[in-house]
C-alpha cells in the first residue's frame, strides 16, 4: 500500500500549458515536501509546506498544504521545457526527517 | 542550504564485492539518512544514521547488507555488501538543514551498477 500517492505519475504537454500535480494520503503529515529531479542527480528542494492550507508560490509554481495536512498539489503555470524532470512529493509524518515520496511525476514539456 | 558531497558519483561493481559511499556535509547537522532509488522508481528510506550510535533501519534493510558508519555529524558512511544485480540504484545522502519544519536536503546520489 502507497502511504502517499501521487498523480499523475506522467505528463506530456505543450509549452505554455498549466498543469497539476496531486500527492493524497490518508495519514496526517507533520510537514510536505516537493522535490524536481534531473536524471543521474539528486532530488533539489523546491518547497517545504508544515501548516494545514498554507499556499507557497515559486515564480510560476504554487504549492497548496491540504487543510487537514493529508494532501498536497503543485501547479505549474505557463510550463517551459525547462519544467521538463521528475517531480517528487515526500512526507513526514511525525517531525522525524524520515521522508515518505509519492512515487513521482514525470513531466516532459515539449515546445 | 546545507551542501552534501557524495563519493563516488558512479561505480560499476562486480556482484559479490562489497562499494562503501561517503557522503560529507559542510556543516554540522543532527539528522542524516540513507535512501536507495531503483531504477524507474521514487525513493525508500534505508536508515538514519545515528551518530556515535548504531543506525536504525527501516523495514526490509538490516545492517549486515547495509552497514552505516556516522562517527561524527558532518560525515557518514554507506556500504552496499555482496552485491547483486538488484542492489543497482542510486543511493543518496540527506541531511537535515535550514528550513521550516524538518526541511531535508539531498546529496547528488551514488550511482551504481552492479554487473
């Protein structure tokens, strides 16, 4: 069983496009993470979310906390090949560190 | 953020042999940990590593196959014993660091292929 599902766990779009990326769980997490990763290196820190409905923006990027801290999105406005790698969304559930990942999106942004 | 350097980058080992990884932080943190990437997949906790203690393992990793060494808080240890072509990943430091909440960074991943 999952603990964090994410979706989709693949995406193609044009340039330009909005998309959105969803990571559920039934558990409670104490803080959210999301990462983008480039292929052969290690995942890059986009956004740390701890408070239930908090709404963290990065350039074109919007992060949403679910109002009960079970639930994630990231939204991608306007996407630019650039955007184009794996999107990865990780949970603590207990201000442990010990990180829990959705099993990932891979986004490709065609122009 | 907090800077991870990992050793080596990328190996191609021979299965039975043992790859130890390093990994060095810039600073002194509390919390560090180990997890594997398989190929196609997300990431899975292997363990914390604990300093001046044994490390603790998640479900499914014992510390014969996957002995941690952490003898101080910039520096840690993973060694990967009697591969096989199934322990091919990419195994990745992360340390705890500035951030809200416990905010996790990520070194740039061992990747290793076992032939």
């Amino acid at each position: 069983t999952q603990l964090l599902e994410q979706s989709p766990q693949f995406l193609s779009i044009q340039e330009g496009e909005n998309l959105t990326v969803y990571c559920n769980s039934s558990s409670v997490f104490s803080s959210l993470q999301w990462y983008r990763q480039e292929p052969g290196e290690g995942p890059v820190l986009l956004v740390t979310v701890v408070t239930g409905g908090e709404v963290k923006k990065l350039k074109r990027l919007t992060f949403q906390f679910g109002d009960a801290r079970k639930d994630s999105s990231l939204h991608i406005t306007a996407a630019q090949t650039g955007d184009t790698g794996l999107y990865l969304c990780a949970g603590d559930r207990g201000n442990t560190g010990k990180l829990i990942f959705g099993q990932g999106t891979t986004l490709q942004v065609k122009p | 953020s907090a800077v991870i350097s990992q050793k080596p980058s990328r190996d191609i080992c021979q299965r039975g042999t043992s790859l130890t990884i390093q990994c060095q932080v810039d600073s002194q943190v509390t919390m560090m940990f180990w997890y594997r990437q398989q190929p196609g997949q997300s990431l899975t906790l292997i363990a914390t590593a604990n300093q001046g203690s044994e490390a603790t393992y998640e479900s499914g990793f014992v510390i014969d196959k996957f002995p941690i060494s952490r003898p101080n808080l910039t520096f840690s240890t993973l060694t990967v014993s009697n591969m096989s072509p199934e322990d091919s990943s990419i195994y990745l430091c992360s340390v705890e660091g500035p951030g809200v909440g416990n905010t996790i960074y990520f070194g740039e991943g061992s990747w290793l292929t076992v032939v």
